[in-house]
C-alpha cells in the first residue's frame, strides 16, 4: 500500500498507519507484511466517512469526534474550504488549539446544540459566518445554503452528542439522512 493510498483516506489515517508500522519494525516483521495488512484497512462509521457530494459540496459525517483532538485531525485533514457543523454536550473544551485551524480553512461554523455559547466565545471574533440551530436539517441546510462547489460541509462536532442525541451514532445517522435529503 503506499502513502497516497493511505492519503487519500486523510492524514489522520497517515499518522495512525506511521504509529502503527512502529512496533512491528522494532520486532523486526518483514515490511511486505505490514505492507499487506493495511491494505484491509477501512474508515470506521461515523470518523471521516463521506456521505454523498450535491451540487459540488462533499458531506462528511465524523461524528466520532467527541472531543477537541480528534476535531482537530478532522479539521486538519481537510484540503478544501469548510463549512464546519461543531457543537453538542461540552466538557469545558479548549477550543482555543483550534483556532488557527479555523482561521484558515473554516468558511462558516454551524454550531448544532443546546448552548452553543463557548463556540461563539472561541470563534466569533474570527469574523466567519456562524448559525446556531437545535436540529441535523436545520443544521444541514444552512451548511448547504452556504456551501459552493468544492467546499466540504464537516460534521466534527468536538462534543459528545447528549444534548439532543442518544449517542453520536444517532447523530451521524441523523447527518445521513439529512443530506440524503437535500
């Protein structure tokens, strides 16, 4: 497998692979099997997962991301210009290590919770565009309604989803069907 296989499924899939390679090269395993294994290496429901492209705009659904890092390697990962859906049951985030991130390849942040208050502390000052809204369409639509050919609509929500979901399963699901039916 080579790296722009690996690539291709993001850079977090990249680092993941690197670490992985570690271990084995200490042990000394033969490179052609670590080679073969990744070959079977898929992404998981719901990290980095797309959905469908409408009119130009790719959805991704990573509503994995509970947590600020692994928003981060969302967020970073991305090649094109983000409309980002972030948001949910915060545990005192840290958004500030997103920052720079956000500043330079975030278009506009939907935020999707209850209390999105911490976000706009974080980021309004950044001067992108931000909407608050309590449900997936109507988190959706405003994503779409500011997409353009080429942007990527992010779901990275860095937050656990309880404020309006079973799980982040539900979550994605209902991220699903929401674009499903644009």
């Amino acid at each position: 497998m080579t790296l722009e296989s690996l690539a291709k499924q993001g850079n977090s899939t990249i680092y993941d692979s690197l670490a992985a390679t570690i271990g084995p090269r200490i042990r000394e395993i033969r490179k052609e099997f670590i080679k073969e294994s990744f070959s079977g290496f898929h992404l998981q429901e719901h990290r980095l997962e797309k959905v469908a492209v409408v009119h130009g705009i790719e959805f991704i659904n990573d509503s994995g991301s509970t947590n600020i890092n692994s928003a981060w390697f969302a967020l970073e990962s991305m090649t094109r210009p983000i409309i980002w859906i972030a948001g949910g049951l915060e545990n005192g985030n840290d958004y500030s290590v997103l920052r720079n991130l956000v500043r330079r390849f975030v278009k506009g942040i939907v935020c999707l919770g209850v209390d999105n208050s911490r976000i706009h502390e974080a980021f309004d000052e950044l001067g992108k565009p931000m909407a608050d809204v309590t449900t997936m369409e109507e988190a959706v639509h405003q994503a779409y309604q500011w997409g353009v050919p080429r942007d990527v609509v992010l779901l990275s929500p860095a937050c656990a989803s309880f404020d309006l979901f079973e799980d982040f399963e539900e979550r994605g699901e209902a991220f699903r069907d929401a674009v499903r039916n644009l």
